[in-house]
C-alpha cells in the first residue's frame, strides 16, 4: 500500500477547478481474493443493487476472454499465477466501524464478484471432484463465534446468500425460499436474477477440468485499485475528479468527432451535430450504456465481418473490434460503410443513423413491454435474448417503410422464439456464447434483405434448426424453473388469445416475480403424496410404482400456473378438492373445470377451430396427464409454427393497401 496526496484535474486552461483542495489517500492494487477478504460496509445510499444481466454478460465476457487467450489445457494450476492479468478497475473507500471499509464507489462491482463466488461455490459443493479452490473466505468468516459476511449486508440479504450458497436447496424451492424472505428488497431480487444468469453467460469452453484454472483466474488474476480516503466527504470529491467529463474522452465523443470533423460544409455540420445530440439523448433516456450498445449492435449487425475463432491467441474479428473500439473501427472501415466524402458523413448522422437508432429504441420498448402486434420481440426480452437487436437491425435498410420495418422485426422475433425455444426442449444452451456465432452467422445473411427473400432465408434456417422435433417431453418440473414457467405462460397466453377470453391474465402477468399473492407459481395437478391419489382415484390410480407416479407428476402435463396464494394453499390436497378453486383461476386451471365451457359460450366453437381436444376432468391419472402432455405439445406446434413465417409477410400486403403507408 502506497500513501500519496490527491490533487484535483486542471481545466481546460491549466487553472484549477473552483475549490480546490488536497486529499490523503492511500491506494492498493488488490486481487479479487484479497478484495473480498476484507471486511466492508455498505453507506445506505451505495445500497442499490443497479446492475443488470447485460452489466454481468459483459464482465464475464471480457474476463473469460483474457483467460482463454492465456489458458493451455496442457498448464499446471500453478502455470495459472502466470497468466496476464485482468484489471477490473477502481473502488473508493472510507473508514469505517468495526474496522471495515465503507465502500463509497465500486458496490456494483463487489456485489457482482460476491455473486459469481457464491455460485462458484455452490458449484463446488455439488462437484468436489471438479477440485475448486476454496472460496468461503471470500465471503464469510468466522468472528466472535459467528459467522459473518464479509460484506455488511441486510438480514433479508444476509438470508439470500445464504441460500446462494446452500448447495442443498436448488431449482424451484429455491426460488421459493428466496421469495419467502421477509423484506428482501427491490435490489435483493435483481440480484438473485443477475446470479441466476452466470450459468448462462460462462462459456462452452468452460468445461469441467477447466473450471478450477479459471476461478484461480479470477480469484488471483483479477485485480482492482483501491483507493482508501480518510473521509466521505473526500471519497466524494475523488469519485467526482475521476469521472469529470472533461478530463477523458469516451469512445462516443471521439466517434462523434470523427464524423463531425468530415462534414466540410458549416449548415451541414451544425444540423449534423443536432441530430447527434438528439439521437443520444434519445438513446440514454433507454438505459444506462444504451447508447453505446447501440453503435455496437449497428456495426455487428450491417457491417462487420469476422468473428474471433476460439482457438488459443486467434485475433480479434470485426465482432469484437466493433464492440471494444467502435470509434477506431468506424475510422479504419469508412469505405465499408460508405463513407468517402463530406456527404456521406452527412447522411451518416442525420438519415443512416437515427433510422437504425429509432429502430433500436422500438426494439427495446418492445422488450420491456407487451405490444401484441410485436409479442415475439418482448417473449425473446423476458428471456433476456441479448443479441435480439443485433439480429433485427440487421435485416433492415434505411429505405425501408414503417410497414416493411415492422414485418422485417416481427419476422426476425418470430425465428429468435422458434430457435431458441427449439434448442432450450433438446438441452442445448442459450448463453451468449452459445448464440454468438451461429447468429452472427445469421446477421450476415439477412443484412437489407427484401421481405420475400427473409421469410425464405428464416424458413430454411427453421428447417435446419428443427431438423429434430420440438421435444417438450424433456420439460419437467426439475428443468430450469425460469423457463418452465416462462413456457405454461405462453401456452396459457395462447389460449387466452385464441379462445378470445375476456378475462386474460396475458403473459406478463404470469412471469411477474414480485412477492404477492398475485404472482404465479408452477402447481402441480397431484399432490406429492401418491397415497392421497391412490385413495382418491381408486380403480383408475395407473401408476405403477411410486417412482411412475412422481414421474408423471413432474412431467411437463402434470403442471400448471396458479396464483401464489392458492397454489401453497392447495399442494397437498388430492385433485378433486383443488378442481373447485381451479375455476376462478388462471385459463390452464380453468381448463379443467366445467364451468369453463358452461360459461364461456364460444369456447368450445374456438376449440374446434384450432383442434385441441380440451374437456374438463374430473381426476387427473396417469392417463390424462398424457392427454394434457399431448394437448401441450400441439400449442407448441402452432406457437413455434414455421407457418407463421408466411402469415407474417402475407400482413404486408394488407398494410400497403392502409392510406400513407
């Protein structure tokens, strides 16, 4: 640890900023190990957990690609120390009680590696051959006959890294658990959603005997910068003087002078840089870094190129170069783009790119909410299917009319759904890294192609993806509990759109994972107890075994939604006494009941349109969980359908018949 004195950033001019002042300081490179170790605490307005997946893909991305460039499956563990070092960047903190360091800047970032550690350590519990270093110091130790975190946590958040790290509590009781937590706030739970999300985003290369060498990586490679200061008040005016605007030019702002500085004519410079100004403000009322996400998805998606290959040392692609340093990569690949002349550069900023920008921001807002004309864009959001907008911006062209953009989006969100479902029910992954390449692939293809030609390039991609059927057999209970939920949604929002139900729940609604008696549950149709059915059913219990019945009571047709409240209230009763309350219930319990078909004139007439044998029950064996596992697997024919590819364009030609389109 070395002491020095911190002394505000001149002006522009070489004078000091108003207020000058002089900071001691200490500051400490420290591993991630070392970082954890100490013991921090948390001011209450550094308490907000802000981070999303999108902050959590990027971490993970960035660090696994220096491990991977190092790593030889032929190096010993040791070799590991060795390897270059990843700098994570800088915390602040201050003193504080009980001899820890309040952390005035940089909570994001521990809060982050706290939840990677905790799933490396859950990890190692359930796999103690994979031989992982031993991280429990990194969380917790034990003081004054206690155990306690490293970091200064809630209760309610003390409760959740409990759980995080109990290997023995997995799944859907997992989710359960942690939704019973008394008072887990806001912030908990977009914690819980980042650290359900690290499976996702670690790549295929990170496979079993490599795992030990890469949290050694992190834990001894990863390094940070702390900065200690003596006070709040100067941990303020640090964090102020580190990110004072002026003193370090952003990728954008050096994009934004690149461009600028080739527009020769004045008017078309100053309109240039209003329309600048206007798409950024546009772009960073979406989000935190949405503006910067979007040159990256432009580029990946009409312009660039290669991709880096997973070999060991294989150079960066267009991919990457565009994502790091989009700036340089604009500059070095004008004629790429298009751009030769003073015009160009003019019709870059104010026609190429605030159309692709109002595309983006219509993506995003069809992600984050439901708009039944673009269901398929926010179904591939609730997902987080991050590489969504590059697929979409690929496939359009400035010239494009709204109609025409709007076909071109559906189409590419309707594949996005069909794809990535299709490989979720045959075990394949839909990390990022699983995605990559393959739809990186796909961008290439579609780039400003008419309708016509994407509905036939989708349509040969679904065949070749759906080569194997969709195998919804594999979904059961003990599947991914997000996932499972997120498909009985969708079923159930199919038959609210296609019954025309006036009482809809709609998908959103039952995905929601807010803690109230509104919030639905994945229920099971029969109670854990097989001897419950066996008394209830008698000469029609068909259950071989009680492996048979706990089996079929998983599988994906013994399971529906109902709200939270009655789902807990009803687990352990046999069918026959839930089938009442079913009726009020969500359209898959009500599909059961009789009053259903009573009370709902149209219903059957809906039924038979679409062919699906739906009739109530009045038990529930062996046998009608096959039926509904049948009748499950016919919606998924007609949600997933190749068919709506040419429903898709044929809409087209409606809309150009519609006045001003």
């Amino acid at each position: 640890m070395t002491n020095s004195t911190w002394r505000p950033a001149t002006g522009h001019k070489g004078r000091r900023h108003k207020g000058s002042y002089t900071v001691e300081v200490t500051t400490d490179r420290r591993t991630v190990q070392q970082c954890l170790e100490q013991r921090y605490a948390l001011p209450t307005y550094q308490r907000d957990y802000k981070w999303e997946t999108k902050h959590l893909r990027e971490l993970l991305e960035d660090i696994q690609d220096v491990f991977f460039s190092e790593f030889d499956s032929k190096d010993s563990r040791t070799a590991v120390s060795k390897y270059e070092k990843y700098f994570l960047g800088t915390i602040i903190t201050i003193p504080a009680e009980e001899g820890r360091r309040a952390i005035v800047d940089g909570q994001q970032r521990i809060t982050t590696l706290a939840l990677i550690i905790a799933h490396f350590q859950r990890l190692s519990a359930t796999r103690p051959e994979l031989n992982i270093s031993d991280l429990n110091s990194l969380l917790r130790k034990k003081l004054f006959g206690a155990s306690q975190y490293n970091i200064q946590f809630s209760p309610a958040r003390a409760q959740l890294f409990d759980l995080l790290c109990d290997a023995d509590v997995a799944g859907p009781d997992l989710d359960d658990r942690i939704d019973a937590i008394p008072e887990l706030d806001d912030s908990g739970r977009r914690m819980y959603a980042v650290f359900l999300q690290i499976h996702a985003y670690l790549s295929d290369d990170l496979v079993d005997a490599t795992v030990p060498y890469f949290v050694d990586y992190l834990t001894q490679c990863v390094s940070l910068f702390e900065i200690g200061v003596p006070s709040e008040q100067s941990g303020h005016k640090v964090f102020v003087t580190m990110n004072d605007r002026g003193l370090k030019l952003s990728p954008l702002d050096l994009l934004k002078g690149y461009l600028l500085s080739n527009i020769t004519d004045d008017s078309h410079n100053t309109a240039a840089h209003l329309k600048w100004k206007s798409m950024l403000d546009s772009l960073q009322a979406q989000g935190a870094d949405e503006d910067t996400s979007f040159f990256k998805n432009w580029l990946r998606a009409q312009h660039a190129d290669s991709i880096r290959s997973k070999q060991k040392d294989a150079p960066l692609g267009d991919f990457e170069l565009a994502a790091d340093t989009y700036h340089r990569w604009v500059e070095e690949n004008g004629e790429k783009i298009g751009l030769r002349n003073s015009d160009d550069y003019h019709k870059l900023i104010t026609v190429t790119l605030p159309y692709f920008q109002a595309q983006y921001v219509k993506c995003l807002a069809c992600e984050g909410s439901f708009d039944s004309e673009y269901a398929a864009v926010y179904f591939n959001g609730s997902r987080d299917l991050t590489l969504q907008s590059m697929v979409v911006l690929a496939a359009l062209d400035p010239s494009d009319s709204t109609a025409v953009a709007k076909v071109k989006m559906r189409l590419a969100s309707h594949f996005l759904d069909c794809y990535s479902i299709h490989r979720f029910l045959n075990n394949q992954d839909n990390t990022y890294n699983n995605l990559r390449d393959p739809l990186f692939d796909l961008a290439k293809k579609i780039r400003r192609k008419s309708v016509p030609e994407l509905r036939r390039i989708f349509e040969a991609a679904y065949d070749t993806a759906f080569a194997t059927p969709l195998l919804l057999g594999n979904l059961t209970y003990s599947s991914d509990s997000a996932m499972v939920l997120h498909i009985l949604a969708r079923f159930a929002h199919f038959l609210e759109e296609s019954l025309s139900l006036t009482n809809r729940v709609q998908f959103h609604a039952y995905v929601q994972r807010k803690k109230s008696n509104s919030t639905f549950d994945i229920e099971h149709l029969l109670p854990l107890d097989s001897a419950i059915s066996r008394a209830e059913l008698g000469a029609d219990y068909d259950f071989t075994s009680d492996d048979d019945y706990k089996t079929a009571r998983n599988s994906i047709g013994g399971l529906i939604l109902l709200s939270r409240g009655r789902n807990r209230s009803l687990k352990a009763k046999p069918f026959g006494e839930k089938r009442q309350a079913y009726a009020t219930e969500g359209v898959l319990a009500q599909t059961f009941c009789d009053s259903f078909y009573t009370n709902n004139p149209q219903v059957r007439e809906h039924i038979a349109r679409i062919g699906l044998p739906l009739e109530p029950k009045a038990h529930v064996n062996k046998a009608v969980i096959a039926q509904q596992s049948a009748i499950y697997s016919q919606i998924a024919g007609l949600i997933w359908s190749k068919a709506h590819f040419a429903t898709i364009e044929a809409e087209l030609a409606t809309a150009s018949l519609a006045p001003g389109l």
